[in-house]
C-alpha cells in the first residue's frame, strides 16, 4: 500500500507535468494498450517507473503534433497542473485604463480655468479601488464620481487646471491612485499654451553691472492677443537716468519701446518705472519695473566690516568682483593690526576671496580700515572700515 501511495502522488503527477510541458513526450507510452499496474508494486518496481519517466523527459525531441489519449487518471491529474499554470498567468485582479489620458486644449487666454473630464474604466475581473488623485501643482484641482469600480464599470475623473499669470506652454499631469498590481499609478495629462490677452515682453527692465557713463539700451515689445485693438498714447518713467520711445509694429496690435540709460548715472542701485498709457479700455495703463545697477571697475562685499565687540578671534571674509574691468589681480592686503592674518583664494568668476584670520574685535580696531590693492586703473585702492558693535548689555534677574 505504501508503493501505491508513493506512486499516485509521484509518478503519475510527473507524468502529467511532462505531458503538459512536453505536448508529445510520452505519445508512444499512453496511445499503446498500458499492461495492467500490480496491486501491490514492489518499491524496486516504483523506481524503475520514475527513472524510465526521467529519462524519457530528458530524451524527449521536437516531434510532429499528434493527438493526446490520457486515461481518466492522468486526465484529472493533467486538468490539475494545467489549471494550475493558467491561473498563475490569468490571476483576477483590477485593471485600470484610460482611452485618452492626454486632453490638449489648445490656446486659451490666462485669465480663465480650463476643466475637463477623463473616463477611467477597469477593464480587470476584480473590484478597482481608487484611494487617491493626486495632481501635479496647486493650479491642478481634481475630483471622482466613485473610489469603487467593479468590473467593466467606469469613474469620471473631473479636472480643472487654473491659467492665471501662466504663460507659454502647459503640461499638468493627475495621478490616479488604485490597488491595480501593474498601474498602481496611472497618469492623466493636460496640456496646451496659455497666452495674456496684451502680452508685455520682456515683464522688466535690468541694467546690471553699468559704469557711470555707460549707455547702452532694451527692447520691450507689446502685444495684443485678442480681437481687441491697443495703441499707446503716451510713456513715462519714474527717473532721469531712464529715455525711452516707442515704433508700431502692426497697427493696433504690436508695439515695441525701447529703454536707453542716460548718462551720468549715479553709482549704486537705481529703481524706476515705465508707464505705458494706452486707448484700450481694459488696459489704459501698463506699468513696468526699471533698474539699473552702476558699478565702478570692480565691485566689493561689504561696504564696511561690522564686528561685535569681543576678546574672541573670529575670521571674517571680504569679496571682490569684477565691475567694468572683467580681468584684475589683488596685488595686496593691508590689515591695520600686524596680527591679523590674511588669506587671498580665487572664488566665482575672476573674483577674490579675502580671509582675516585671528581678528579680535576689540577697541584697537576702532576707526581703522582694510586696505587692499589691485591692479584696476581706475580702483587701485579700494579701503574698507571696521565698525564696531557693542555687545547688549546682560540682563540680570
């Protein structure tokens, strides 16, 4: 009994995975008449039927399909390991899909909100449970019609992307998130261009790193986007150092100003603005911000070195950049207190790192400065004062 055992939980199931891996393997051995199996096998009989089984695995060649006659035994034992293969591959699940996850709402003015619905079907033989849409930005809001959806049912995702202040081409995306094992994330997309209804281009006007006859000058061109027309009438600016004038590039529709310096120009930063009084009745006055920003050859970090009074050495650091002049050296460090030493590294763009190190910030340092020597013309010595800052006076309770 003990063999027949062995052998209706081994061989015969072996056999039948052969079969089903093989597809011809053991034709010759189940299509002849099988001799009757003894009812009592001895154990040696046991193994010769699972070495000649193994052997014949091992040998088996691509043969021509032929037709497959299984007793009813190895017919139920062949079903079981078929079946078993078939639902490993087909296991139920959920399957998300979305026919069109992109929506392109080509040009729209960005003073409006753009909204869209997506479809989302489970297309899987399991419950879809959706835990989640997430979006992209806080200009993308998202809501479903229903977190569960059964097999073959459909859930509306609802969008709305918000265009304010946007510019150009936008591309938003929504993630929906669902216990589907292959798409636990799927991804839905808006995406067109927004466009202002007049368009000011560039938004702002910068003059950077200017000498203080430096003349130079920028284009600003503005424009119409709807059906409405607009015409300048007048321009002003808040400064003396700021001219400007304007020409018609498409009549009623296109303007281009241009923005010159006016020199002599004051050193350091100057702010102003550009006011551009047009005939259109939603826009009859446009503003935009002007700086320029005039430097003599070499610019430095800080003005003046404040220290808080104290008996601790510290190690403050001093900048220098290049201004106008785009090519100088530091030819010396003077500090005003022998003890102070002084370490001059390269850093950024052709600028200088300048280290003081063992500075005690005390009374000695009162009324002093750092002397540091270049090679610019026109910047030979540039001196920086030391200020000191009492402590706070300590609070007692």
């Amino acid at each position: 009994m003990r063999a027949a055992h062995l052998m209706s939980n081994f061989v015969l199931p072996f056999i039948a995975l052969t079969i089903a891996l093989s597809g011809t393997g053991v034709c010759g051995a189940v299509q002849g008449e099988s001799s009757p199996t003894p009812s009592q096998p001895t154990n040696s009989q046991v193994d010769e039927e699972t070495s000649a089984a193994v052997n014949q695995q091992q040998t088996i060649t691509a043969a021509p399909k032929e037709s497959v006659k299984v007793g009813p035994a190895e017919a139920v034992v062949l079903g079981v390991v078929t079946g078993a293969v078939n639902s490993s591959k087909t296991g139920s699940a959920p399957n998300i899909a979305c026919d069109e996850p992109t929506y392109d709402f080509g040009k729209s003015l960005n003073n409006r909100d753009i909204q869209h619905t997506y479809v989302v079907k489970n297309i899987g033989d399991m419950p879809l449970e959706i835990s989640d849409v997430r979006t992209s930005c806080g200009c993308t809001i998202a809501r479903i019609s229903t977190k569960t959806v059964p097999p073959g049912g459909e859930a509306e995702v609802t969008a709305v992307l918000k265009l304010q202040r946007r510019k150009g081409h936008q591309r938003k995306s929504l993630n929906v998130v669902s216990n589907d094992p292959d798409t636990p994330w799927l991804s839905l997309y808006m995406q067109g261009e927004a466009f202002k209804e007049v368009d000011i281009s560039p938004s702002r006007i910068d003059f950077r790193q200017l000498g203080d006859s430096s003349a130079v000058e920028q284009l600003i061109e503005i424009r119409c986007n709807t059906d409405d027309t607009i015409n300048i009438k007048s321009l002003e600016t808040s400064s003396d150092f700021f001219a400007v004038d304007h020409e018609v590039i498409e009549e009623g529709k296109a303007h281009q100003i241009r923005v010159r310096t006016q020199p002599p120009l004051s050193m350091g930063l100057t702010r102003g603005t550009l006011v551009i009084n047009t005939d259109n009745k939603k826009f009859p006055s446009l503003q935009v911000p002007l700086s320029l920003h005039v430097v003599g050859e070499l610019t430095f970090s800080p003005k003046q070195i404040n220290l808080l009074q104290s008996d601790s050495p510290i190690s403050p650091y001093v900048f220098v950049f290049p201004g106008t002049k785009t090519d100088f050296t530091i030819e010396k460090v003077e500090p005003p207190i022998e003890s102070i030493e002084v370490q001059v590294a390269p850093v950024g763009r052709k600028g200088y790192r300048i280290q003081l190190q063992n500075l005690v910030p005390n009374e000695e340092l009162k009324g002093k400065y750092l002397k540091i020597t270049t090679s610019a013309e026109g910047m030979k010595e540039i001196k920086i004062p030391f200020v000191l800052i009492a402590p706070a006076p300590s609070q007692t309770r």
